[in-house]
C-alpha cells in the first residue's frame, strides 16, 4: 500500500512528476526499477527465491521485505489489482500507448521485467486456493501488461539471445497454460457476464503475444523445445488439450477464440498442430450447421437481385481457412486441409454465391471466400512437387472444379471480374466504348429475336452501396474518366450544381474504387490459376475482355492526364478548388485547394498500379484463350455456331488492341511499373499475332 501511495501521484495524478519543461525528473533507471519493484511484488511467493532474483539491485522493493504480508509472502488482495493497474499504466508510459516516453531499454533489463511479469501472471492461478475468479481479474490487467510489451519486442524486431529465454520459458508456460484456461471459456450473451468476458479476451489476447514471441524466438529452436509444442501437447492424443477445448469454441460459433486459433496457424508447426487436434473438422461441422440455413436456389439471375445476411462468424472462419491453406505444413497436412478446405466450400457454396452476386455489400467477406476458392486453386495445382497429381488422384482431388458447386463458384467469380472491370467508376464517370464493341453487342442483342431484352447499361455494381451524405468528410472533383477533362478544375465547378448530394464525389468512393480494383485483381488472379491448371480450356468471353481491356486503358490514360494536371495546379486555379470541397481548415482557400489536391492525388496514383496488374492478367487470359482458337480452327473442326464465336473473339480483341495501343505504348502511367509495362507490350504483341492467324483462317 505504501508502494501505491508512491506510485499514484507519479502515473496517476500529476505526470508532469516524470517530465517537466522538458527536463527529466525522475530519470531511466528509477523509472525501470520501480517497475521491476512493483511486478516482483505482485509476483512474491515460494518460487520466487527459486528464480533467484536480485532483490537488493531493486532499491525501492527493500522498504517493504520486512514487511509481514502473510503466508508465503501473498500479497494483499486490496492492493493486487491497484498495483497491477500501476504496473499497466508505467508499461504503457515506458512502450507503447499515446504517452510512450521513448527511450531505449537495456536488453538485460527488459528480459528481467518480462521474467517478473510473467511471474506475476503466474501467481494469479497459484493463489487461487479453491477461489476460482478471485484473482482473474487481476490476470487480465497483467495479460494486457503482457501484450503491450511482447508487442513492443515484435514491433522493433528484437532478438534475444537463447541462454536469456531459458531464464523464463518454463515459467513462461505455466502462464500460458493459465490463460489457456482462461482462454477456453466461452463468451457468454448476457449483460451480467460482460466482465468475464472482457476477462476471457485479454486472456487470450495475452495468451496470442506470448506464443507470436516465443514462435520469433524459437524459430531455429529443435522440435521437442519449441515452446507451442510444449504448451499445447499435453492432452492431444486424448483429445483433452487446451487446443481441443478452442477448437470446440469454434463449433460453438465462438467468433473471439478465431483470432486466438489464427494466431496459432501462422506460427511454425501451428498448422500441423491445429489439424492433429481437429481444426479442418471443427471448421466443416461448423459450415455444416449452418449451410442448412441457406438456400441452394435462386428465384433470379439478376445481378445485385438476392439479399442475403450471412453468419457473423463466417469472416473469421474464412480468415482462418486461409491461414491454414497459405501455411507451409508437411505434404499429408496440406492434403487433409485441402480435403476439408473443399468440404467447407461446398457447405457454403450457396451462400458464397450470394455473397458474389451481391458484391460490394459484404465486400470484405466476398474477397475472403474468394481468396479461399483461389488457394485451394493453388493448393491442388501444386506446381511445386512433381507428384502432386499422383497425389491428389489417390486423395480425389484430382476433379475438385469439375463439382457443380465450384464450378458454378467459378463461373460466378469469372462474371464479378467482368463487371467490376467494366465499371471501375460509376457509369456516370466512365467514357463509351469504342464503337467496334458497342456495334459487336448490338449484334448479340439482335440475334436475340424471341426474347424481350431491356438492357440496362448504366446498372452495376456501384448502385448497391448505400451512401451516407450527411458523412461525407471530403467533396472531390468527379473521377477522370476521359482525355477531355483536363480541364476538370472549371469543368467540375460548373456541373456541380446539377448534381445531387448523393452523386458528388468523396473520398470514400475512391476507397470503394480501389477496393473494387483489388477484387478484380483477385478473380483474375483465380481465373489465371485456373487457366493454367485446368486440362480443358476455360472459354472467355472476348467481347467482355475487350471491354474491359478498353475501359480500364481508358481510366488510366485519364487518370494520367488528371495526376499531371494536379502536380503542375498554379495557385491561381487553387481557388477554384474551394468550390469543390467541404474541408473545415478556416478561411484559406489555397489551403483548402492543396489539401484536396493532394488527397485526390495520393488517390489517383495508388489506383494506377493496381489497373495496370489488371490489364497484364486480361492479357494473358486472352492470349491463352486466342492460343487455344488457333489450334482448334487449324483442326477445322467446327461448325458455324463456333466458327461465329472464335471470329468475333478475334475481331473484338482486334478492335481493343488498336484502340488500347498497348503494343507500341504500354500502359500510360506516371508510376506503372517497367518490368509489368514491358509484359504488357510483349503480350499485347503475342496476342495480336494469333487473332490475325484466326481471321486469315476465315
């Protein structure tokens, strides 16, 4: 109590006790020993002389070993929590937090402060007696102690050399076992359980930082010694491990332990670890429970027409899928997640549907199933080991995409691509195709006699995002989206009042834009896995590879023409910016103008990059796809229906290449990169020369 009598001024009530007027007042070393002081007062019992710390190094502890505080020197209940508050608190000034007092720690000192820490956790389950939450709560306040500091070691990369962790890694895992056990309680709904719960997630946030320390740490260790292995293999042959209990949380729809489970994944022998003990099981009796609640049919085809409010947990275990298939685990692991990994996707093909045709409303879930569906892709592909065909026939996995659940996914990820890249603005914003193409889709709409056709070319994917107007932090110039609105400074000014509130511009839908860009990179990127995978050839659709070639070509020369535009803006147009933007920065209008500038411009130049990874993969699809044609035309094999396909392929792509002009130019942009600039050329090239082989095959 004396101890916090001390210390609550110092963190508490007047911090300007530690600096003052920039002069230190209470200088390093105190600052560390009454730290080291507090923890190993928070960690005194029977063990502590075992550990043989250097109580006369710690000046401020000696005032109170006289003290008589109990029965193996226990603490006094009153004070525990406080002090740990104080310790927390200190922790945050000394690492981390809006008050880090940046200054450098001693590596002697900071293994010696994590030694008495994890002492400290460790006596919260010692005391216990029979009480079994007396002393949990104080274990929460030094879990979270915890974290900030291990955090802090992974943050600056810090290495500690292996004679210091063996001073605390046994005792290391009987803190980790003590919040494994915290840990493996579920999260209960109710108002009342609100503090057990906020018990159980620092527990296992705590228990997440001590096994990515020791994980960095232990990276050259031998496998007997590797400290996850050690925490959690007792118990697993039974299935009694504390692992096991966490998986069972899973099957329960525990969305907190997922964090936990991934943390695990993504260290050394984690992944084996998780599917010894389960983890791929846990993951499709979840999915199964849950896919009953979904449909597997459609009542339309319309894209945007199925409203769907998928399960709050699938997020996170779609996160956790693909942690396990993107680690790097022994060959007959890697089959088992890849068996259950297509188990899992079946259960929530329908729903995975969904997700796909109503994208962007669950866009941040749509990429994560989408990112599974391209790993397993990856995974059955193998290109790395020469027997992975053998091996995938023996595990029948050899004619996964040829299911109708995924090969309907696919089909439905290839038509997102497409879509997404004909709008990568809102219809408003984007110039027309070239005539060639619009001649070319009027044809098919013609051929379509018997059919009442109401083509709606301005619907898509942008009108299925809810705006709200009264949030919107920042007004923008409209998007560029043609080599006329150079001028977009006066142009802009003037149609702004025609314009509803709920059209103008923002940097949100730059946001949304560039997340839209990314998704497309990400099915292409599906859709490339496949193309090479797969025996029997994926047919593209031309017209709508050369609309995209087109539009996206075109967004990119403008949006060229707009970045050069704004870094070459006169203060004398500055001005004229102050129409366009709500920035709350006072009365300076040139202030106000450069401000948006550059927040259009920082916009501006991360979209290029991600358009141009686009373009070099709708390249290479159709350079593949055109490949294909010759071969199957020199054959002459087909009939008209087909010949009439392959000859409008050719023409379309024809017409994109000539409009594009990637062959001679590239991709226009101020920050492409060469290398993907020099592919883009060379591909554009390829491509031409086996289009002019179909049409001289005529």
């Amino acid at each position: 109590r004396t101890l916090i009598t001390i210390c609550e001024p110092l963190l508490f009530v007047d911090e300007s006790r530690i600096h003052f007027d920039d002069e230190q007042v209470v200088d390093r070393s105190s600052i560390i020993w009454l730290l080291k002081s507090s923890l190993l007062r928070l960690g005194t019992d029977h063990h502590t002389c075992e550990r043989g710390h250097n109580k006369t190094d710690l000046v401020l502890y000696s005032n109170f070993e006289q003290q008589d505080v109990g029965r193996k020197h226990e603490i006094d209940p009153n004070t525990a929590l406080p002090l740990s508050v104080a310790c927390f608190s200190l922790v945050q000034r000394i690492f981390g937090g809006e008050y880090h007092m940046n200054f450098s720690i001693d590596m002697d000192d900071l293994v010696e402060i994590i030694s008495l820490l994890i002492d400290a956790l460790v006596c919260c389950d010692a005391y216990k007696g029979g009480e079994e939450d007396c002393h949990d709560e104080r274990a929460a306040v030094l879990s979270c102690t915890l974290t900030i500091i291990l955090d802090f070691t992974t943050t600056d990369e810090m290495k500690f050399p292996s004679h210091m962790l063996l001073t605390f890694q046994s005792q290391a895992l009987r803190a980790g076992t003590y919040l494994s056990k915290l840990s493996a309680t579920c999260n209960q709904q109710s108002n009342t359980a609100e503090d057990k719960n906020s018990i159980i997630r620092v527990a296992r946030s705590g228990l997440a930082s001590l096994i990515s320390f020791f994980d960095v740490q232990n990276d050259n260790t031998e496998k007997s010694n590797h400290f996850l292995l050690e925490l959690f293999a007792s118990g697993m042959q039974e299935g009694k491990s504390y692992l096991s209990q966490f998986i069972r949380l899973l099957t329960e729809f525990d969305c907190g332990i997922v964090m936990l489970l991934e943390r695990i994944a993504c260290c050394y022998h984690g992944t084996e670890l998780l599917v010894n003990a389960g983890i791929t099981t846990g993951l499709i009796s979840a999915s199964t429970s849950s896919s009953q609640n979904i449909g597997s049919t459609f009542n339309s085809d319309t894209y945007g027409s199925i409203e769907v409010e998928p399960p709050r947990f699938l997020g996170g275990h779609l996160s956790l899928l693909n942690s396990l298939l993107a680690s790097i685990s022994p060959s007959h692991i890697r089959q088992q997640i890849l068996r259950d990994a297509v188990q899992f996707i079946e259960n929530n093909a329908a729903l995975g549907e969904r997700l796909l045709k109503t994208y962007p409303r669950y866009d941040n879930l749509t990429t994560q199933f989408i990112t599974s569906v391209y790993l397993i892709s990856c995974g059955l592909t193998g290109v790395e080991e020469r027997n992975v065909e053998d091996i995938n026939q023996r595990t029948n996995l050899t004619a996964v995409f040829n299911k109708e659940a995924f090969a309907g996914l696919q089909q439905r990820i290839m038509n997102l691509a497409f879509h997404i890249g004909q709008y990568p603005f809102p219809s408003q914003h984007l110039a027309q195709f070239p005539n060639a193409l619009r001649d070319a889709q009027n044809t098919r709409i013609n051929c379509l006699k018997n059919v009442d056709v109401h083509l709606r070319t301005d619907k898509c994917w942008w009108d299925l995002i809810l705006f709200d107007d009264e949030h919107v932090v920042i007004t923008l110039p409209d998007p560029p989206f043609g080599s006329s609105d150079a001028n977009f400074l006066k142009s802009s000014t003037l149609s702004m009042n025609n314009q509803k509130s709920n059209s103008m511009w923002s940097d949100q839908k730059y946001h949304i834009a560039m997340s839209g860009v990314r998704c497309l990179d990400l099915c292409l990127l599906f859709l490339s896995s496949r193309t090479n995978a797969s025996r029997d050839p994926i047919n593209y659709d031309g017209l709508a590879l050369a609309q995209i070639l087109c539009r996206i070509s075109d967004t990119i020369s403008a949006t060229d023409i707009r970045l050069k535009k704004l870094l070459s803006s006169e203060e004398t147009e500055l001005p004229v910016m102050m129409d366009l933007t709500n920035i709350n920065t006072g009365d300076g209008r040139v202030a106000r103008g450069r401000e948006v500038i550059a927040i259009e411009k920082n916009a501006l130049l991360g979209l290029g990059p991600h358009m141009a990874n686009c373009v070099e993969k709708l390249l290479c699809l159709a350079l593949t796809q055109a490949r294909v044609f010759v071969k199957e035309t020199q054959s002459g094999t087909y009939d008209n229906g087909k010949k009439s396909v392959v000859y409008e392929f050719s023409s379309v792509l024809l017409s994109a290449l000539t409009h594009t002009r990637f062959e001679s130019q590239g991709i226009c942009g101020l920050n492409v990169d060469a290398i993907i600039n020099k592919t883009v050329q060379q591909t554009a090239k390829d491509l031409r020369i086996n289009l002019e082989n179909i049409s001289r095959l005529k």
